[in-house]
C-alpha cells in the first residue's frame, strides 16, 4: 500500500472507531480536521464532550471507513467522555511536544482507555505540534522509549503542516486490520469469514452460547 491515504466516496468494507485521547490544547481537533477534511483552524475553540468525523481509505483492497472520535481534555466531562471508548478498536493518545504536562498525562489516558474499552484496542502515542521543534520540551527518544515500554505505535505530527497526519491513521488503521485479520485466520479465507458490508468490528472473541448461560450479566 502507498503511504498516502486514499479516500472513496462509495461503500465501505469495514468500520473502524478510533479515539483521540488527550490534555485540552494538544491538538485533537485539528489533527481531526486535517485527517478528515485537510482544513487548519488556528483559532479552534476547546471541545465541548464528544465530536466526530469519517474518512473512507484503502487497505490492502478493501475499504476502510474511519469513524474518529475526538474527545474533550478536561477533567469536568471524563464522566461524558468515558462512554465512547466503547468499541473503539483503536485510540491516539497525544500529547503536545512543547508542554510536558500534557507528555506526563498520557500515562493517565492510557489507564483510562484500558479501562474502558476492548482490551486488544491498538494504541498509538502521538507527540503533536512538530512544526515548534524550537520549543520542544519533550524528546523524541523518550517518548519512544516510553511507547516501546508500552506496546504503543509512535510518531509524531503537525497539524498546522499535516506532517504525518495522514501516515498516523494509516499505521493505526493498517495495525487494526492486520490484527484483526489475523485473529479471524482472514488471510487465506477471507472472502468467506468477513463481517457484512459496513458491520462495526469488535476485536474482543465473543463467548460462545453455553458460556452466556453461565454469566449473570444480562
């Protein structure tokens, strides 16, 4: 696959979600406006709870429509926010590589994104604003360390220039995929194990009928 994203107005094959996780002020938003509509806001105003966007691209031959949903940093709508990690099968947590608080919360959005959603969720730890390497405050070899420590895909980007915007979304998408593929044995089946056209897919094997019987939760 090419390293640019291509998008299709048409059907889609699969439906990804994907949430952005994140202090108020790295950047959700306009990571989330680069990827889905190429657009920059230099004055964009703090997220209210939960807003969304898609984009359809291509993996491997299928396509791939990317629900991404972009929640707000501060602590007063956790309570709202928490809710849509349910399925999510893929999360970025960003951080801004200029403020250092915000690189020492990820820690925390990461516990919280364990918490609440699939447990195979794919996580990639996004270090934004790259454009301001003069104000950097958080080192890129650190922040590698800390994703390798913890199984987090890595990278970089800018907003403002959309340096990697789209390559972020295409290793998260492209990682869900393959990890899915993988887990349903698709790859020399695939055709006749795949979900119908536009199902939502849960990375979490269901538990089979006798195993409902003896569960209490309804």
């Amino acid at each position: 696959m090419s390293n640019e994203l291509r998008t299709y107005s048409g059907d889609y094959d699969y439906l990804f979600k994907v949430v952005l996780t994140g202090d108020s002020g790295v950047g959700k938003t306009n990571i989330l406006d680069r990827f889905s509509r190429n657009e920059f806001n230099l004055d964009s105003k703090s997220t209210i709870g939960v807003e969304f966007a898609t984009r359809t691209v291509q993996i491997d031959d299928k396509h791939v429509k990317a629900q991404i949903w972009d929640t707000a940093g501060q602590e007063r709508y956790r309570a709202i926010t928490s809710a849509y990690y349910r399925g999510a099968v893929g999360a970025l947590l960003m951080y801004d590589i200029t403020n250092s608080a915000s690189y020492k919360s990820i820690a925390k959005w990461m516990e919280e994104i364990r918490e609440q959603a699939d447990p195979n969720i794919v996580l990639m730890l996004v270090g934004n604003k790259s454009d301001l390497k003069h104000l950097r405050a958080v080192p890129t070899k650190e922040a590698k360390n800390f994703a390798s420590q913890n199984k987090l895909l890595f990278i970089e980007t800018s907003a403002l220039d959309a340096t990697n915007v789209d390559l972020a979304f295409q290793n998260i998408l492209t990682e869900v995929y393959h990890r899915y593929s993988a887990q349903e044995g698709l790859s020399n089946e695939f055709d006749e194990s795949k979900p119908a056209r536009g199902q939502t897919i849960s990375l979490t094997v269901q538990p089979d009928d006798s195993a409902s019987k003896k569960s209490n939760c309804c």
